[in-house]
C-alpha cells in the first residue's frame, strides 16, 4: 500500500505543471498586449516598449513560463480589470459560494443516484429500473442551463415555490457571522435559523439542477457496477452456498460496487465543477464559476485562465484524495 | 456418411460485416427507441441541409408586428422579441450546431487516431511523452479547458471547433492506441515471417478494420457532448455570438423571458438540443450492442 | 443401498436470442451415500448444467423443463425457496473452478467459512473461529489462524481452492458437487486437490459428484462414472468398467481418442462435431456422427443394462 500511495502522489507533480504548462500557453496566446493595457491609453511607443520589457514580454517563452510558474508560487494570477484586485482574492473570497452549491450538490447526486442505480441493478427490469434508465439517458441528454431555466420557470415563475434567482440569501437578510463561509453551516452553528431559513431556500433549486444533472451519469455507472458485481463469479458462490439473498445482495455484492464507485467519484466532481459555471450563470450565484463569466463579458480575460488553472489544480487533488481513499479501502491494495 | 460442418460463422472479414449491418438493422428495429432516435437525427440532418428551401421564414428578418407571439398556427414555435419565427431560427441554429460538432468530432477523431497510431505502434519515449499530453488534457474537466480554450482563441466558429476538438483527442487517442497495442501482441506472431515494410503495412491493414466498430461508437456518443459544450459555451457568452443563431445562444436570449411569462423562447432551442444529443446517444448505444457487445452496460 | 440423490428424465432450455438452446435432454444418474462420481463430458455437454440444476442455481434465460430430482425423500425441483435455502450450502455443498473468483475479494478466508458455520450451525456458538480455522487446516493449508485472516488475492490458486473445500464441507454436507475443481490449476496442484476431496470425502462421509472433461481425473478419483453428450446421459459404469469396456458407441470413441504412452495407438479423432443444441437431431443425439446407427435411433434410446452396475443408453449395443 505504501507503494502505492507514494507512486500517486508522486504522480501529481508532474500532473500539476502539466495543468501549469496548459494555463500558462493559453495565457500567452491570448489576444492583445497585456504591456499595452497596463501602459494605460495615453502611452506613447516608447512607453510601451519600456512596459514590455519590464514585463518580460521580449523573452524567450520558456523564460515567460518561468516568471508565470514563481509567480503562480507567490500566488500572483494576475489582476482583475473588473474589480482592479488581485484575481487570487477574487477567487478566494467567492470559493465559499461555489463549495457550498458543489457541496449541496454532490449530496443530492449521491444520496438519489447510488439508491437508485443499486436498486435499478438489483430490480433489473423492475419500474424503479426503467426509471434509472430513464434518468439515465434523459439526464445525460439534458443541458444542464435549459434544466435550470425549465426548473426556474416551473418553481419560480409558475408555482411561486423557489426565490428569485438573485444570489444566496434572500433580499434584506443579514448574513450569519461568517466561520466556514458556508451559509447553511454558519448560520447553523450560530443558530441564526431566519438566515438558515433563507440560505436554504435560496440553495435548493440550484443544488437540485446541479446534483440532477450529474446523477445522470453517475446513476448509469452505478447500475452497470452493481450489474457485473451481481454477475460475478463469489455471488454465485454464495448463493451455492445458501446465504440469504439479503447477505449476498445487500452485503457482499454492495460492498464490493463500492468500492469503485469511490472513484466514480472523482469524475462526478469534474461533472459538478463544469456544471457549476452553468449553473451559477442561470441562478446568478455569486461563486467563482460565474466570476470568470462575468469577467470574460467585460472583456477581462485574464481571471478566465486563473480560473481554468484553479479548477485544474483542485480537480488534481480531488483525483488524489479519490485514489487515496480507494487505495485504502479495497484491501487487493491495501495489502500488497 | 460425411461429416457434418459445423454451423459457425466463418472468420473471414466479409461476411462478419455484413452480416453486422444486417445485425444492426433486426437490433434498431427491434428497439423502437432507436428506430425514433435515428429517425430524429435524419429529420434534423434533413431539416439543416434543406433549410433554406423548406423554411417558409426568413431566420433573420425581423417583423416587429408580431413580436413576441405564443407558439400558434402561424408560428409553431412562437415568436421572438424581435417578431422573428423560433422555428426556422431553431432550425438555421441546427445547422451550425451540427456543423461545429461534426467538425469538432472529425478533427478530434483524425488527430487522436494519429497520435493514438504513432503512440502504440512507435512505444518509447514517444508513447510516454504523447501520453502526457493526453494526460494533461484530460486533467481538467473537459468543458472547463474548452472554455479556457475559447477565451484564449476567441469567438469565432472555427475557435469553438478546435476547442472542443482539443479536450476530445484523448477519447480516440486512447482508444486507437488500445487497439494498436493489442493488434502489435497478435502481429508479432506472425511478424518472425515478415520483414521491415510489409509488417507495417499489415499492422495498419488490420488495425483500421478493427478500429472501426468502438471509434464508430465513441464518436457517435460524442457527438452528443459536443452539442452539449458548445451550446453550454454559447450560454455564458464564450461560443458562437450573434447574429449567428445557435441553440445554446437563444436559450440564453429567453432567459430573460422566464419572469415575464414568455416561456417558448428559451424552452424550444433547449428541447432542440435534448432531443438531438438524446437521439446520438440512443443511436450510439444501439451501435454499440451490435459492435462492441464487450462494452455492454457501460 | 439406498441413493443419496437421483436425478431422473431433467432437460433444461435455454432461451436465447437466436433461438431455444436445448442444453440437457432426459438427463438421469444417481449417487449413492458417501460415494464419488464423475460425471464427464466435452464443453457443452450440459454437465455443468445438470449440477447447476441440483441446487436449483439456474437462472433465466435457463429453463427447467422437466425431471425430478430426488433428495432426502423430496424432489428438490418443487420444494419451496426456502426449503432450497437450507439445502444449499448444509446438505449439498458446491464447489467451482477459478477459485481465487469465487472468494469474496473483501472478506478474510476465514470470515467467510464463519457465517456459513453460523448460519447452517456447522459449530457451537463463539467455536465458529475455532472451527473455521480448523477446517483450513484439515484442507492442508499451512498456517491456518494466519490464512484465516487473509484475502483471496494473498492466496495461491491452489491455496484458494483449498479454502473453497474447507468451506463447502465445514458444514458436513451429505453431498459435494465439485465443478471442475483442478482445471486452471498447475498438474501437481490439481493432483494435490483430488486426494484432498478423496481423503476429505471419506473421512466425513459425503458423496461427491465430479464434473469435468478430464478423463484422466476420473480415473484417479472417481467410483463410478457418468457420461453425458450434447446434453443426454449415455452410459453409466463403474470407472474400471468404462475404461476396460466401454459400451456406448460415443464412450467407445471416446477412450480410443486418449493417447497411451503404454502402447502405440493410433489417434482417431472423432469424426463430425457435437450437434448444434439449438436445433439437435431427434432421438440419440450421437446418431449422426455414429457408425452403429439405426433408424430407431432417432424415435427411442432403451437404456440396457449390460453388467452389474453398468448401464448404456443404446440401441445398439446388446446386453448380457
């Protein structure tokens, strides 16, 4: 196990400067002169010129890449045009947001897809299974934009259920004193419950769109998990052996579907975080997805590959966290 | 007495083949899900091309006395804000979504196979170095890089293209790769006959027909997901602009529309789009029962 | 003596995509307490099936067509699932080939022999480490409280197998159906493997039925042998009796194919191929690869008997 713990880790290294490698060319080929930007409009050729070169546009690429890399270590991504402060605040400061709806989410997505894909696998051809299949490849089909718009007109504009999309509390809510950033977790742990209340009510709409839209693939991967591991060779075995279906069902064969379903978990969140940007843009969240949208709309594109970068640099380390985990429990690694 | 044959399928390449479109047609009839699927797709190809001739309305041309009108006789699919008919709109933006993930699914399919071929067949340094690059590609959800991709490039069609193009290489790089892999295991039997030339040209000769059926499939289902990113993209404002008409981008123009009733605008173009990825995937799925039947359940 | 187990006139359909796979026709045999018998025959003879059918395991597209199976003064294929339940597993163990598969990957060896004691009560109360532990023991494993703890993938496949014996007979079944237990495994292994199940079976009493196509395990092992061919029973004997006289046309044929190193022989395949199940010939499923063939073969198989405790199902053949 050891060995395979230190060959994954080892592993992220070289992953991470590919991810560098990746932000840092298309940071470079983006249209426009940053020299020219920060020279400022009244700039006169020398200026800019004299700009360049304190920049460090007139070197070689790789030596670019180099200030790119020491910078990104002393966590310099650049500026916002839009807020004139540092892309890394930015980010930060709206983490919380997009952890909370990612969070919700992937609750939702977990606690209806597992269910459902087990019991579709165990009820083959049972309604529950013809449901899953349903979800399935309707889910997959459905972009996840036109699910939130459709779920925003039926609870918000036609059943009056969901609050205007207008962002994480309700309008003239005081926010709890902030701990974890989590709305719902402060406001629970200081006992605000109006504000509880409230975050709630603005979380579940896009918490159910982002969590439907990503137990589509998940529920189908379940299922076709449990289907084999229901096929294989110590089922059989062991209804040979006259244990009671629930054992073997409920026991063996589900134990031994979990155990690669945690790393289904790890592409679930790639899913959660591309469907995040979507989301946020149709709920106006204030998280970091919708960050980069709005930036790249007032022509700010410099927080889009920053961003790109810090979602690359997390979907890294959640794949790191998922393959530890799986190491961990599936005793075929755990022990030699 | 003779000996009586047995009643197995021969090994010849012929007959298996055909005998898999005869396969795959008892397999779509019988399903009438894919049967409706694929007829979906045929309408939608149908409508793209013909377009221009079977519209009776102009995409563009705006009619500012019947603006905003709920779906009806006269316009099936309602009207927008400025009184343009949603139903050839939907059709003229068909086209361009089609046409970008064609595109987009082309390009990635011949580079991947390039890279996948060259990968297996050459080994090395060049096989590891080659799968990095896939590797990093596919270090970041795909629609984030596209996104990132098209920020940097740009607006333009073309740019969308090749940003999806890029994050779906490693689909086919890996799968040619695979392929090539497992056909040089088997080739190297034979290869102690060969020499030089002729063992190359006859790894390629088997690996193209061996290819076919999963690349067939995969790219099949990726068209889906090609739809899906450029219109997710032309959502938030990083793929096709207007005044070219592309489903995600209307979808967008009616969501404005939500609180204040006018639900036809952003509904149809998403109904659009679901119900062309949806028929890709039940096609692909049908291909791959016929195909590829070790891939069932996935 | 009274058999432990008869099976009499079972045949299995398969439903299939291309069409009703009819896997085993009229098949019958019977086990007598405390004996081992082989049933043999080529992939696709339907012996597989046949075992799979005495614990009820078949699942659909399988179909139980028609037969008896008597066991204990019941006939199994009508008792309730619940009824089968305590059968399967205390009365009638059954064991597999590729056994590093058919342990649980994520419970220790010795877990897994555990809740089969505790569930068929193979053990007092608190003794069902102990017990466990002491089957693997008697199974040959070395070791055994350390193996107890153990996964199947830290498990040679040899070790493996023994784990899967120690399992099936910890419960003292009557009956022990083995389903190509040493095919997979190393000759040395495999022959290890046999004497395990004939020492095993002898000191605790239990039949065993030996499925597989070796003609060679049957000889090391087996009292009596069962041949089956494209899904019919065709002759029955004593293991002596089969190989020194064999009766049936297919039997015959069968032991003239196995190469001798004692005598020169000329190596005679048998001509044709197994008859394709999905549409087999009427009658005696042999008849068109036979050259004893009559046209009765195809309207009636009389099963004769031509010696003591040694039966054909052929037309052909005269008896005593």
């Amino acid at each position: 196990m050891l060995g395979y713990f230190v060959k994954r880790v080892l592993l992220v290294i070289p992953t991470l400067f590919g991810v560098t490698i990746v932000t840092f060319v298309l940071t470079y080929i983006l249209p426009g002169n940053p020299a020219l930007v920060k020279a400022g409009p009244l700039a006169t050729p020398q200026h800019i010129a004299e700009m360049e070169r304190r920049m460090g546009l007139d070197q070689p690429m790789v030596v670019q890449y180099g200030r790119y890399l020491s910078g990104l270590f002393r966590g310099d991504l650049g500026e916002s045009h839009a807020t004139g402060r540092p892309v890394l605040e930015d980010l930060i400061q709206r983490v919380p947001a997009t952890l909370e709806l990612t969070l919700a989410a992937l609750l939702v997505a977990l606690a209806v897809g597992i269910p459902l894909g087990v019991v579709a696998a165990v009820r083959r051809d049972g309604w529950l299974d013809h449901v899953s299949r349903l979800v399935g490849v309707g889910g997959v089909a459905m972009p996840t934009f036109w699910t939130g718009l459709l779920a925003l007109y039926v609870f918000f504009y036609a059943l009056g259920v969901a609050p205007p999309p207008l962002g994480r509390l309700g309008t003239g809510m005081t926010p709890p004193p902030r701990i974890t950033g989590l709305l719902t977790v402060d406001a629970l742990m200081t006992m605000h419950w109006r504000a509880l209340g409230s975050a709630l009510h603005q979380l579940v709409l896009p918490a159910l769109v982002l969590g439907f839209s990503v137990m589509a693939p998940l529920t189908r991967m379940v299922r076709a998990t449990m289907l084999e591991v229901l096929e294989s060779d110590y089922i059989k075995a062991a209804w040979a052996a006259g244990l009671p279906r629930r054992t073997i069902v409920y026991g063996d064969a589900l134990r031994n579907c979990m155990i690669p379903v945690i790393t289904l978990i790890g592409v679930v969140f790639g899913f959660l975080m591309a469907g995040n940007v979507v989301v946020e843009s149709v709920f106006s969240w204030p998280g970091i997805g919708n960050y980069a949208v709005a930036a790249m709309m007032s022509k700010d594109s410099g927080p889009i590959q920053s961003f790109v970068l810090f979602v690359g640099v997390v979907y890294v380390f959640v794949n790191l966290a998922v393959d530890l985990v799986y190491g961990f429990v599936d005793p075929r690694i755990r022990l030699h | 007495m003779d000996s009586s044959t047995l009643e197995y399928a021969s090994t010849d390449a012929a007959p298996v083949r055909r005998s898999a479109a005869a396969l795959l047609w008892r397999r779509l009839s019988r399903n009438v899900m894919s049967l409706v699927a694929f007829g979906v797709i045929g309408a939608v190809a149908l409508a793209a091309v013909g377009a221009p001739v079977i519209m009776p309305y102009d995409p563009d041309a705006p009619d500012a006395d019947h603006a905003l009108e709920a779906p009806s006789l006269r316009h099936w699919l309602g009207t927008d804000l400025y009184g343009r008919d949603q139903l050839t709109r939907i059709v003229y933006a068909g086209r361009v979504d089609l046409l970008v993930a064609l595109a987009a699914t082309a390009i990635a399919l011949s580079l991947g196979a390039l890279l996948g071929a060259v990968s297996g067949y050459r080994g090395g340094w060049l096989d590891q170095l080659l799968m990095r690059v896939i590797d990093t590609i596919q270090a970041f959800p795909s629609f984030i890089l596209a996104m990132g991709i098209a920020a940097a490039l740009g607006n333009s069609v073309t740019n969308i293209v090749i940003a999806i193009a890029i994050t779906h290489v490693p689909i086919y790089g890996r799968l040619i790769r695979g392929e090539m892999l497992r056909i040089r295991e088997m080739e190297y039997a034979e290869a102690a006959r060969t020499v030089g030339n002729r063992q190359r040209r006859i790894i390629f000769h088997h690996l193209l027909p061996n290819c076919f059926p999963p690349v067939i499939v995969q790219a099949t289902l990726a068209m889906g997901f090609a739809i899906l990113t450029v219109a997710a993209l032309s959502y938030i404002g990083l793929g096709i602009r207007p005044p070219t008409s592309e489903w995600g981008a209307m979808t967008a123009e009616g969501a404005g529309y939500i609180v204040s009733g006018e639900w036809w605008i952003f509904l149809f173009p998403g109904v659009a789009i679901m119900a062309t990825v949806l028929s890709f995937n039940l096609v692909g799925d049908a291909l791959r029962d016929v195909l590829d039947p070790r891939m069932k359940g996935v | 003596m009274t058999d432990l187990l008869t099976i009499e006139d079972l045949t299995v359909h398969f439903d299939t995509d291309e069409g009703v796979v009819q896997a085993v026709d009229g098949a019958a045999l019977s086990i007598a307490a405390g004996e081992i018998v082989g049933l043999v025959g080529e992939s696709g003879s339907g012996k597989s099936v046949t075992a799979t059918a005495i614990l009820r395991l078949l699942r659909p597209p399988a179909r139980i067509v028609s037969g008896r199976i008597h066991f204990d003064g019941r006939d199994l294929l009508t008792v309730p699932e619940e009824a089968m339940r305590s059968v399967r597993g205390s009365q009638i163990s059954m064991v597999f080939q590729s056994p590093r598969t058919s342990l649980n990957p994520v419970l220790p060896v010795g877990r897994q022999i555990e809740r089969l004691l505790a569930l068929h009560g193979g053990a007092a109360p608190g003794r069902a480490r102990e017990r466990a532990v002491a089957m693997l023991r008697e199974a040959g494993i070395a070791e055994p409280e350390r193996r107890a703890g153990q996964y199947a993938h830290q498990l040679s496949g040899g070790m493996c197998q023994r784990v899967m014996i120690a399992m099936a007979l910890a419960t003292n079944p009557r009956l022990l159906i083995a389903d190509e237990p040493t095919t997979g495994l190393d000759v040395s292994i495999a022959a290890q493997i046999l004497e395990l199940l004939r020492d095993l079976g002898r000191r605790t009493g239990a039949a065993i039925l030996l499925i597989t196509h070796d003609l060679g395990v049957v000889a090391r092992l087996c009292d009596r042998v069962v041949v089956m061919h494209a899904g019919q029973t065709v002759e029955w004997a004593e293991v002596r009796d089969l190989f020194h006289a064999p009766a049936h046309p297919y039997t015959r044929a069968l032991i003239r194919s196995i190469p001798r190193v004692d005598r020169e022989i000329v190596m005679e395949p048998i001509p044709g191929a197994i008859p394709s199940l999905l549409s087999p010939p009427r009658g005696c499923r042999f008849a068109p690869r036979c050259t004893l063939v009559q046209p009765e073969c195809a309207t009636r198989i009389p099963v004769q008997t031509i010696g003591e405790a040694h039966q054909v199902a052929c037309i052909a053949v005269s008896g005593v």
